[in-house]
C-alpha cells in the first residue's frame, strides 16, 4: 500500500476528526521542537533534557530510565510539529517536515528491527507511536505539505499497517489494563479513519476489545481497578475520549462510556482531598490534582465498598477531615501492599499517608520499599510476604463494609485471614478505634504499621507526631506493645526519593493475644512531640 494510496481513502469524517484534534498554536509543542531539532535537545516529562540528535541516533547506546526511552519510542515529535505548524515560520514548517520524515526513516533503520533498542515493541509504546504516525500523516495531507510526493514518506502507509497488525496480535494485547485500553481505541480509531476493507478486521477486532476493557476497567461503581486515584483520573480521561469516536460512526462505544463517566467523576471527586490534590494512594504522583467535592453534611461516609474502599470527610473540630479505608485487589497493575489500609487528612496535611510511586522500575530498591507494607497504614503478619498476584487470591478479594458508626475490613493476602475494624464513634471529638485481628487458631505475630511524612517520635506507650502549634497526633495502644522503627522511603515526585522512618506496633512477647492490636488515633493531643524526643525522621 502506498501514502498516497491510504490518504486518498481518508474519509470526510477523519478529516473533521484531525482538525478538531490538533491545535496548531502549541507554543509548549513549538519550543520542545526546536529544541530536538535545532538545539538537539530531547526534553521527555519528569525528566532533565538530554542531548539527542534524533536524526542520527542510533537508538540503543543511551542510559535512561525506561519511561523516558517509553516516551522516546512513540515519536513525539510527529506530535510537536502538527501541534505548532501555525507558530512556524516558512522556512521552519519546510525544514521541520523534513526533519521529521528523516527522525522517522532514522527510527525505521536503527530501532525497528532492533531488539537492544529499549522498549523498541512496548505494548504501550507501540499503539502511541502509529497514533502519532496516523495522525501526522493526514495532518500534513490536510495541511497541503507534500507528504504525497516525497518519497521518503512512502513506507509510512506500510508502517502503520504494520503496527495495526502487530497490535491486533493477541499475543502483543495487555487485556485488562490501561495498555490494552489504548491499544484498543487506537486500533479502533484508525481503522475508523479509513475506508477500506483491509481495515475492517481491525475495526471489528478492536470495537470488541475496546467493549470488554471499558466494563472491565471499571466497577459497576465506577471506581477504576488498577489501585491509584491517579488512575482513575487518567481513566476518566480515556471515558471521555470515547465521545472523539462518534463524529468517526461510532456510536456504541460511545454510548458504553457514558454509563461510566458520572460515576467514575464522583468517586474521583470524593477520593479528592479538601485540598485540591489526590491522595499518593498506589501509583499516585504528589501534587496531582482532582476533582473539588460538595459536603452534603457535617460528615459523609461515602460507601463505595464493592469496590472496596469507603471515604468519611466532613468537619471534626471544626477543621477538613478525610480519611480513606482501601481494601482493594481487583489488578495486579500499580497495585502497593497497602490491604486494610488508612489513608488520613487533617488540618490541611497527611498526617497518614503513603509513600508514593518512587518509578515504574519494580526491581528498584527504593521502588519496592515504597510499594511494601512499611510505606502503608496497614496491618500484617511478622515474618510473611503478602500476595501480590490477584490469581493467588483464589477468589478470595479483600472486602469493606460499613457497620454503623464503624468501617470494618477483611483481607485474605496472607497466610491468615486479617480483619480491621475502624470505630469513629469518638470522631466528633477527634479520637477513633483502630482494631486489628489475625482469624486462626495458630499463634500469628500481628503488626500494625504507622507512615507518616510529619515526623513519629516514641512517647512511653505511645507515637507522637506534630499537626500544628498546639497539638500533635498521638497513637496510643491499648496492650503491651513493641515499638519496631524501621527506614523507608516518601516519592512525591517521579525518580525523586527521600528517607522517612516508619513504625510498627508489635505485641510484647508472652502476652495472652499476639494476634490482636488495638489503639487510639487521638488528632488533638496537647503534648507538643517536639518537646518530648527529637524528630526521628531523616
């Protein structure tokens, strides 16, 4: 097949489609493009630029971290220059276009067939790259530069067939993933853009696909599985980008995405802190911000426990107040051990909260400390590993529920049921119940463990931690218990790692229950912490 062919097979509706699609005035674009090609400068989100001359890279011999060569590999600059054709001069939008043609036929000769270059087939990494193919190849036709004519764009009709069909391979489809999501509207999308009856299968195959991962993507609650509030924003995105299908004939995926958008926005809107950002649950970044909730009382429980969470927020003391209960194991995607987790908001601050995404290297050190249980609120067994493969479970998912004024949870990822029990009778004068129990007739070591960016200190039978002038929080067990500090790690922004100490309350050896814990969250001790110890935290 030739470019001329394939763009002569464009339909009217795909013409409207890239139009409305693309904004030409981009001056963010326009900057990272003369940057590459004229500074030879790539500069890739979260990321230090890095010198690149993108027409003679050899696509393999450069150290960086796989999401900055996951970035690379999709050929964002196709992007770059349809996003800021409108800011370029005559002499740029002629050399630009070129260049791209040449960075293009670059990537084909030095990374297509080869498999040192990193991340060359990523599932991910794939399906963006014949997005932005596609995309600038009809953008450029439509703009009247002479992608028809010039022969070094003649393999590009072959390439993005060649990706369509790669991408239709079961074996290269992340099913039941944010991946596979993609991969499925992309499909779709282009085969949508092009009459032809070569593309119906890709068409047919990829309407299929894209149904079964919208109704497995989310729960009938709306709430999406893959374990992050960073997620479910993300997610919300792609539900609504479902509605770019309908001018493209599309209707049905359309009309399936609308049955999950309100919902997915309220859960979005309640999981949002009173501050404005999402909580740094699972593969969360700091600072990503969410969607503002309407208090409907003084406090709200927000049941959303056959997805497994339940959120309370309102005014205690007269201050904002949130707290999340998280047991959840729908994926195994951006999934932490964070089961019967609590995730507190007081005051304007975490003062319970989780360490963060760190990378998306699961072999790093510091990455598995964030994702462990001494970077979560949670409970756990002394010596066990959990299960972090939803296929282990046997079936047997954590669970929530509501019970009046108590949230109790169960999770099953260990060799013991645990089961953890939040009383917030007290909460109007700002104390709760955390109880936390190991079913079995074995004698299990029980831990609780307690993260905070605020700083712990150990008073007698209790952890202190500053809140604000006047007050800290203290957490005061019930029983004898041991202190255990141990050192993990807070990630608020990607790649960028911090030292904290986390504590874990154990039961002292000899008592008559090892398997039990119980204590006190109290959020206005008058004890300043600060004048007791000094701030354990480094």
């Amino acid at each position: 097949m030739t470019t001329k062919e394939i763009l002569a097979c464009a339909t009217p509706e795909a013409i409207q489609y890239i139009k409305k699609a693309v904004n030409s005035k981009n001056k963010a674009d326009y900057q990272k493009l003369k940057k590459l090609f004229d500074g030879k400068q790539f500069e890739a989100k979260n990321f230090d630029d890095s010198e690149l001359d993108v027409l003679t890279f050899d696509w393999q011999n450069l150290e960086r971290d796989r999401n900055w060569w996951w970035q690379l590999q999709a050929l964002p600059f196709l992007n770059w220059f349809a996003n800021s054709l409108e800011l370029q001069s005559e002499e740029e939008r002629a050399r630009y276009f070129s260049y791209c043609l040449d960075a293009v036929h670059c990537w084909i000769n030095h990374a297509k067939q080869n498999k040192e270059s990193p991340l060359v087939w990523h599932d991910h990494a794939a399906a963006f790259r014949v997005r932005n193919l596609t995309n600038w190849l009809l953008f450029c036709h439509i703009a009247e530069l002479p992608v028809s004519e010039d022969a070094r764009a003649e393999p590009l009709a072959n390439l993005i067939v060649e990706h369509l069909d790669w991408l239709g391979d079961d074996k290269h489809y992340s099913k039941h993933t944010n991946h596979g999501f993609d991969q499925a509207m992309i499909a779709l999308t282009i085969g949508l853009m092009f009459a032809r009856d070569d593309f119906g299968s890709h068409r047919q195959r990829n309407r299929e696909r894209l149904k079964d991962e919208v109704t497995f993507a989310f729960t009938d609650e709306g709430v999406h599985k893959e374990n992050s509030p960073g997620y479910q924003k993300m997610m919300l995105g792609r539900l609504k980008q479902l509605r770019t299908l309908a001018p493209l004939g599309e209707q049905e995926i359309l009309q399936l995405g609308k049955r999950y958008i309100d919902k997915a926005e309220a859960f979005l809107r309640a999981i949002t802190l009173p501050n404005g950002y999402l909580p740094m649950i699972g593969d969360t970044r700091g600072e990503d911000e969410g969607l503002a909730y309407v208090q409907k009382k003084e406090i709200d429980v927000l049941d959303y426990s056959a997805s497994g969470y339940v959120i309370v927020r309102g005014k205690v003391l007269d201050k904002d107040f949130h707290l999340i209960f998280k047991a959840s194991h729908l994926s195994n995607y951006h999934r932490h051990d964070d089961d019967l987790s609590i995730h507190l908001y007081f005051d304007d601050k975490i003062i319970l909260g989780d360490g963060g995404l760190g990378s998306h290297n699961e072999k790093d050190k510091k990455r598995i400390f964030l994702r462990s249980n001494l970077s979560h609120n949670v409970p756990y067994i002394v010596g066990e590993e959990p299960i972090r493969n939803v296929v282990h479970l046997n079936g047997s998912h954590p669970k929530v529920f509501v019970e009046k004024n108590k949230v109790v949870g169960e999770a099953f990822g260990y060799s013991a049921p645990i089961r953890r029990e939040v009383d917030l009778a007290n909460l109007p004068q700002g104390k709760f119940i955390i109880k936390d129990e190991v079913k079995g007739e074995e004698a299990y070591k029980l831990a609780a463990n307690f993260y905070s960016t605020l700083g712990f200190v150990k008073s007698q039978n209790s952890l202190l931690a500053p809140i604000n002038a006047v007050s800290s929080l203290r957490i005061s067990s019930k029983g004898a218990v041991e202190f255990n500090r141990f050192s993990t790690y807070f990630s608020s922004k990607f790649t960028q790692f911090s030292k904290i100490n986390c504590f874990s309350l154990v039961a002292k050896d000899g008592i008559e229950a090892p398997n039990k814990l119980e204590v006190e969250i109290d959020l206005q001790h008058p004890q300043r912490c600060s004048m007791i110890f000094p701030d354990y935290s480094f």
